[in-house]
C-alpha cells in the first residue's frame, strides 16, 4: 500500500468512527433520520455544492447507489502548500457494496480529479462516460503520479444511444454543450420517476466541437415526466445567454494579426474546443503552433486521437524552434491560465521555465477566467508577465473567452424543456445555488418545490404514508414528497505530497506561520527543584522586526520567568500545564505590543534535555 493509500484510510477510518458515534446517539423528536422504509429515493451532494469544485453526488435509491463525477478542486488561499482538495469519500466505502457504477459527466478535473483515490480504496465498479472523457480518465489512471493501470478495465464509453440498467436505476445520456466537448447530462429514471443531472452545461446552437443540446429529447422526457432536476448553478449571477464558443473567434484573429512576435496562448488544456479554435487561427494567420506544458500534450493527444482535433504531430515545434524560429511564425498552447504554482505559464512569469523566457515582443493571450478564489494567483501571474515586457491580453480587456456554463436565462429554458416536479441547484459557492433557486421560483416554480442543499445534506424522496404503485405515471410524480434526510460526513479532504487527511489542525499552524511567522520559546530548568537554569531561550523567524528584537525579547522573558515562578511552586503540575500557560502569555504579548498573531512554541527541557523544540 503506497503512503497515500495508507494515510488516506486512516483519515477515512476516523471519519467513519466519528459517523459511527453520531448513528448510535439517541435521536431527538425533530432529528432527521435515514427512513428505513424501502421505495425511498436519496440525493446526497459529497462536493460541488458550496464550492467550485470536487463535484461528486451520491444518488440511492434503496439498496442501489451511483455517484454522478468524482472531481477535485484547486487549493485556495486558506489552504496554503496542498496540492489539491478532494471530496469525503467515507460514506461512499462505507456503502461500496451498494455502489453500482461511477458517471462521469465529462473529463475536466473538477469532475474527474477525484478517481484516482477513489480507485486507490478498491472500488471495482463500472466507470462510464463519452469517448473523450474516457480516454483522458485513462491517461491520467496510467500517469506517472497514480500507475493504476489495472483500474484501466473499469473504464466504459457511452454515447447519447446507451442504456444501463444499474439496479434500481435505468441510465441515459444526452449530449449537452460545454467548454469539453463530448460533455454530456445524465438521466436515471428510478420507480419514482426520472431524475435528470445536467453536468456542466450551457445552450451553444453553433457549437465548434460537437452538436447543440438535444431539445427534442427533453422536450419528450418533460412531456413524460420529470421527478427532479440538478442543473449548473455556476453562472447564476449572469441574466443574458452565454456566448457561443465562435462568438470570440473576430477578436482572436484580430490579435493574431497585430502580434509582431511569438504568441503565448492560455487556456485549459482540456478546452478542446478552444485548443482547435487556436490551432485553426495559426494555420489562416501562417504560424506554426508548439505545445508547453504536460497536460496541453496529454490532452490534445488523446483529443487527435479520438478525431476531436485535428493536427498533425510531425508538424508541432519543438522547444528549440519555439526559441530560434521566426518571431512572427509562431504559436504556443501553454497551459497556466489560472497562475497554478508549477505551470509552464507561471514559469515563464517567473522566468524560471527550464527552456523558454519571456520576451518583450511576445504576446500572451490568457483565454479564461480566474476560477473563484484563484483571484490572487492569477493576476499576480498577469503582473508579473507584464513586468517581462509581454503585451499580455486578458479577459478583463477583451472579449477572448466565453464561459462554459450556462445563464440564468439558459436555466429557466431547461425548467422550460423538462418541466420537472422539484428543482436542485447544484454547482457552485452558496450564492450560486441561491441566485438559481430564486430565480427558479420567480420562473413560476412553487417556491416548496426549489431545494437548497450543501455537502453532507441529504434530500429523501418518496410516498411515505401514502400508497405506492411504480409506473403510477402523472399520479407517482405528484404525489411525490420531499424531507430532509440524515447528513453525511462531507468534509474537504487535503491532498499534500503523498499524504491525503481530513486534519485541517495542520493547515490553522500554516496560516499562523504565513500570516504571523513563528516565535519558539525555550525554558531550561531543574526537574527536581523546579527552577529556571539561566534566561528562557527565543528564537523568532518572520514575526519580529530587527528594531523590535531587543525590547521584545527582554519583555518576553521577564514575563515567561516571572509565571513560570508562580506555577512552577504549584503542587501537581506538570510541564506540559506551563508550557500551554506560556503559550498563552506569549501570545498575549505579541498581541498588545506588536499588533500581531505569530505562531507560538513553548518547549520546556528539563535538566540536560535539550531536545528540538519544534
């Protein structure tokens, strides 16, 4: 078992304990409990709902269960120094023997991001998705990070003709349009009628990849009969429609005949449409086009692959012919849009990229949006690439990006197509999901029948103290209520270096330490007399000024020498007691002199224990 494997189920392990005790807990009167009664459907979101990100859902429906994506998210800035945040997934493998298959909705790492740990427990299901998603699921299983090459068997592709039948659950795609093309909107229809999950979607009638939505086939679903919808919440707070992919094609021609040099173009790498909107730019404006950045060659190789772009790979620039070619000739995919701390793009900001600078006469087209709380990372990458002397073009400057997700205006037209007798918002920070429930509602929907959940909440459809009939048709979805069911442990799970843990303890000390630095205070003393050898120790890194140093110092022993005394003679107590008490004068200090918030240690070393203080 690799070391990520085995920290990642000792933390699922303690999540489990911890559920453990909460099932065994007496239930209050107006508690919500899981109904043990059978012909009961479950929505439970693990992800995506409260963040942008690690979407994961959890349907049931008895003793079935599927999970809709399996993503990942970017860290943020509370985060400090983790690679990436996956959903709980303890609830998942406490039920395994229950999980039928994973639906993917598409291949973008928000979705996908979390599979690979998911696989690393032993969960041996069925994984289904479209052509594309399927093949860059299997590159990233095979990769150097993850080698679970034999978890590549449980791959399956459908397309919009497929039919699954998973227990309880009859499953259907459709074809949905996004920024990854092949994306595609799930449909289960259960004994208590259909639910339908859209993924990502927007309504894009000319589409460069890919067809338009099929809006025969919801319009027939909505005629027969829709028990729930889920629909994207991510671009709640824009009214008008979403722009068509070719709606920016005029002003990237329009800046690929003004660039003198080199052109740096940014986006997703698996933007595949955008990849081959780039690609189509440079062959019409004469330039030859190179790939930087491991996961631009990943995903483009599998997209030519499966004919979804069209290039010939004898004809890409290698990285010397980036540096030495023609000025003028040249286009570079680089990945990066988003500043992440080890993409080529932010390389270059840095000018640490091992192969390629930044020179004044380069162009930089960045085609995306900051994701939200990735603000900081981006434009701190924007900054630097202008202080290179880049003329750098970006979305706050031109129309160079169109979102992938539909507007509320798109949302009300899918209420419109499918007509369905209860609506979740999902995908998206709260705001999101509330601006979609609310204008949801001022769409005619009764406000009882819009839904609000979170991770870890869990709404329970069913007939409850009624009478049951499946196939009951108009009547079954009318009838249909709708509680709040037990909650589920939907914790962010970290993922730093080879270690994958719920212990957010860690990342608290790491943003004292990034906001406050670190002041360690070391007291010698005699064991068995209880007295202080010689003054307490101090030694500061990022918390005190050279100015202050002295004057702190001074201060901060006398006050540690002085408590120390007065517990010190205390019957019963013990290091640790005045060590913690420490902790707290010092803090006290810093906090009234400096105006400030270090992280503080308190080591007590007894007689000749000169132990490490950290």
């Amino acid at each position: 078992m690799s070391p990520a494997q085995t920290n990642a189920v000792n933390t699922i392990n303690k999540t489990r304990q911890t559920m453990e005790l909460n099932d065994k807990a007496p239930a209050d009167a107006g508690d919500t409990i899981r109904d043990s009664a059978r012909n009961i459907l479950r929505v439970t979101p693990l992800g995506g709902l409260g963040d942008i990100g690690k979407n994961m859902m959890v349907v049931e429906y008895d003793e079935d269960m599927v999970l809709i994506d399996a993503g990942s998210m970017f860290p943020v800035e509370e985060t400090p120094g983790i690679r990436l945040m996956i959903p709980d997934l303890a609830y998942v493998l406490d039920n395994r023997e229950r999980l039928r298959a994973v639906l993917l909705t598409h291949g973008h790492e928000d979705h996908i991001g979390a599979l690979p740990f998911l696989l690393e427990f032993g969960i041996e299901v069925p994984i289904y998705g479209s052509d594309l998603t399927i093949g860059i699921v299997e590159s990233k299983l095979t990769d150097r990070d993850y080698q679970l090459f034999e978890s590549v068997r449980q791959l399956r592709t459908v397309d919009t003709e497929t039919v699954l039948q998973l227990g309880a659950f009859e499953a259907e795609f459709f074809q949905v349009n996004h920024s990854f093309p092949s994306s595609l909107g799930i449909s289960l229809n259960t004994p208590l009628g259909r639910v339908i999950h859209t993924g990502d979607f927007k309504f894009d009638e000319n589409p460069i990849l890919g067809r338009p939505i099929d809006v025969n086939r919801l319009e027939t679903w909505g005629r027969e009969g829709v028990l729930l919808l889920m629909a994207d919440s991510t671009n709640a707070e824009e009214d008008l429609a979403t722009s068509s992919e070719i709606a920016i094609e005029d002003k990237l021609q329009e800046l690929f005949e003004e660039a003198a040099g080199r052109i740096f173009f940014s986006t997703f790498a698996s933007n595949t449409a955008r990849v081959q909107q780039v690609l189509n730019l440079a062959e019409r404006n004469g330039r030859q086009v190179g790939l930087v950045g491991s996961s631009m060659y990943r995903y483009t190789e599998n997209a030519v692959k499966l004919r979804y772009v069209d290039l010939d790979w004898n004809n890409l620039l290698s990285d010397q012919d980036i540096d030495k070619g023609a000025p003028d000739k040249i286009c570079v995919l680089i990945t990066g849009s988003q500043g992440e701390e080890l993409s080529a793009l932010n390389r270059l900001s840095l000018d640490n990229h091992r192969f390629h600078q930044v020179r004044s006469d380069d162009t930089v087209i960045i085609s995306a949006t900051p994701i939200p709380g990735n603000e900081k990372n981006y434009y701190n990458m924007v900054n630097r690439l202008f202080r290179r002397g880049a003329n750098v073009i970006y979305a706050d400057l031109a129309d160079i990006h169109v979102s992938g997700h539909g507007s509320l205006r798109e949302n009300a037209r899918m209420l419109d197509l499918l007509s369905p007798r209860f609506f979740l918002p999902v995908h998206g920070e709260y705001r999101h999901l509330e601006l979609n429930r609310r204008a949801a509602v001022e769409h005619g929907m009764p406000e009882q029948d819009v839904l609000i959940l979170e991770d870890g909440g869990c709404l329970e459809f069913g007939h409850w103290n009624r009478d049951f009939e499946p196939g009951d048709g108009d009547a079954l979805l009318s009838r249909c209520l709708v509680r709040e069911g037990e909650p589920v442990s939907a914790e962010r799970i970290v993922v730093d270096g080879s270690v994958v843990s719920d212990d957010h303890g860690i990342l608290n000390e790491r943003r004292l330490l990034r906001d406050g630095g670190m002041l360690v205070c070391v007291v010698n003393y005699s064991a068995r007399a209880w007295e202080m050898r010689g003054a307490p120790v101090l030694v500061s890194r990022g918390a005190l000024y050279r100015e202050e140093q002295r004057d702190f110092h001074d201060l901060a022993r006398q006050a540690v020498a002085k408590r120390f005394a007065a517990m010190a003679g205390n019957p019963g107590t013990k290091a640790s007691d005045i060590e913690r008490d420490l902790v707290r004068v010092l803090r006290r200090i810093c906090r009234d002199e400096l105006g400030r918030n270090p992280f503080v240690v308190v080591k007590l070393a007894a007689d000749n224990d000169v132990s490490d203080p950290i």
